[in-house]
C-alpha cells in the first residue's frame, strides 16, 4: 500500500494514551484549545464508521493498557456544550469501553457546514493505515464532495494530491465500490488481497456469492491472510465443469477469449506520435479504456517479477 503523509497530522502532539485522562494542564506551542473531557460528553460523528470502520478498537484497548504513544482526539465544540469527535472516534470508544471517565482533547471551533466537517474528517484520518473499502469510500466521498463544491480543476490530480496515490490505484479502490455489497466487505479486511476480486468477480454467478465469502473467511480465518492466487482458485472453483465429448475437439472462434483490439478498439484506433490528439466524443470512452488496460499492463509487469 502507498505510503501517505497527512500534513494535519504531524501538527498534533504525541502522548501517552494513560496520560490521555488525567492531564490537568493544558498544552503549550499549540493553536487549539487543549482541555480535559468527560467522556459522557463527547459525540461520535455518524459518518466515521461508514468511512473508517472500528476494525482497530481490540488493538487500541492493548494500547492504552500499555502507555503507548498517540496523540490526543480533536473535537469540536458544539452550541448546546457538548462535542462533536473530528479524530479520534476510535481511542474514545476504546477509553468509554475500559470504564474511563474523561480524556484531554484538542478542541477546535465547529465549521459551519457539514461537507466542510466531513473533509476535515478525511483530512484528519488519512494518515491511518485502512482497509482498501474505507479507502475507497473516502476517495468517492471526498469527490463528491468537490463536485457539490464546483470543483472546476482536475479531479483525478486533486484526488492524488490528497491520498497520496496514483491515477491508476485510485480507479482500483473506485471499482471496489461497483462490486456486489457482499464482496465489498471483504474488501473491509486489509488482509484480503483485492486486486484478483476487483477484476474477475464477474465470474462469480449471482447464486455462489455467499459460497465464495464463506469460503475467503474460513481461509482467513486459518491462515490470517488471503493471496491473489487463493481468490483465483477459489473463483476457479466455482465455474461449471464442462466435459468434452471429444478430446480432439477444435476450439471455435466463439470459444477463444475477447481480443484485446476489440476490447480496446477505441485505443488502437488512436494514431500514435509526439502529439495524440482525440476527438472530444471519444475522450470519456478513450480514458475508461486506458485505465482499464494500464491495470492489465501492471497485472503482466507483476507476473513478470515472479
């Protein structure tokens, strides 16, 4: 996974998450107002688990057990005296579930409209190392939110700008979200390998979903992780066997697979040169397929590293 650098997070102070409920001072050399909280207090905003999960929480509880070091959660101060979490939903829940009373927070003033609390949201949380679902519901979620805001530059470098990845690997977590929900949430295990799934899940019929997620979380289950090559075997296992009557059959033209210069008709149609000039009614098209082929292309680059 590529490594990202979130420029919100290096601003906050690291310290131990013991200390985390009982400072009784507040913080020097920061802008934000650093106070102790009852827990009782404090809101979780309801879009962190869609976009985040709580997958962490067990390893967040040992943490805090052990004094490690954290920084502390930043919450908003709300109108009726209570507080919104904007980082750090996940430390709360751990601390309200260990019978922890209060915990110093950096407070900073509430934004005055939800899309801006949810950016901040991301803002503040991409630096946590997620599972490849969350990841792609904040990229989606972070583009829509540009596109309410009339985002007019290039969507695609906005979106590696802020994540940290390239175009190609932004179109793979956004294709997470067009698979069946069922297979989506596999994808909720960042010790499930993805890029088999996202790019023949199609092999899968309808009826055997539930079959094959059963089967990717036994294996995950007994080995703590799940390969490319388990998900190839296991969507091959699924497909009908068909018998041949006669072993000298010849393969048919409708037998072999799609050419990749029909599947990709629009590309090798493009006169190639210093300049590649494309008509204006064939970009959108032009650039699915592009994207399409870059993954075949790193899938061939990948295979050749073995």
């Amino acid at each position: 996974m590529a490594e990202r650098v979130n420029r919100f997070a290096k601003k906050q102070e690291t310290m131990s998450l013991r200390d985390l409920t009982s400072r009784e001072t507040d913080t020097p050399n920061t802008s934000e107002i650093v106070a102790d909280i009852a827990l009782e207090l404090l809101d979780f905003d309801e879009n962190n688990e869609f976009l985040f999960g709580y997958h962490d929480l067990e390893r967040i509880k040992n943490t805090i057990d052990e004094s490690k070091l954290t920084a502390p959660p930043i919450v908003y101060k709300k109108e009726d005296g209570r507080y919104l979490i904007a980082s750090g939903h996940t430390r709360v829940k751990a601390l309200k579930d260990l019978g922890k009373k209060k915990v110093t927070c950096q407070i900073m003033a509430l934004p005055n409209n939800e899309d801006q609390i949810k950016k901040n949201l991301i803002y503040l949380n991409t630096q946590r190392r997620e599972a490849p679902l969350y990841i792609a519901r904040n990229i989606s979620e972070y583009e829509s939110i540009l596109r309410r805001e009339g985002f007019k530059g290039s969507m695609d470098q906005e979106l590696a700008k802020q994540f940290g990845y390239k175009k190609t690997m932004l179109y793979r977590y956004k294709k997470i979200l067009t698979l069946p929900k069922e297979l989506q949430e596999l994808c909720a295990y960042d010790e499930i390998a993805w890029y088999s799934l996202i790019d023949n899940y199609s092999l899968i019929a309808l009826d055997k979903i539930d079959d094959f997620c059963k089967d990717v979380l036994e294996i995950l289950e007994e080995e703590g992780h799940v390969s490319n090559k388990q998900i190839d075997e296991l969507i091959a296992n699924l497909q009908p066997k068909v018998e041949k009557e006669d072993k000298d059959e010849t393969i048919t033209d409708s037998d072999k697979p799609e050419k990749l210069s029909k599947k990709f008709k629009k590309i090798v149609s493009i006169a190639y040169s210093d300049e590649i000039k494309i008509k204006r009614k064939d970009k959108k098209e032009i650039k699915e397929q592009a994207e399409e082929l870059k993954i075949f292309l790193d899938k061939i680059i990948e295979a050749c590293g073995e």
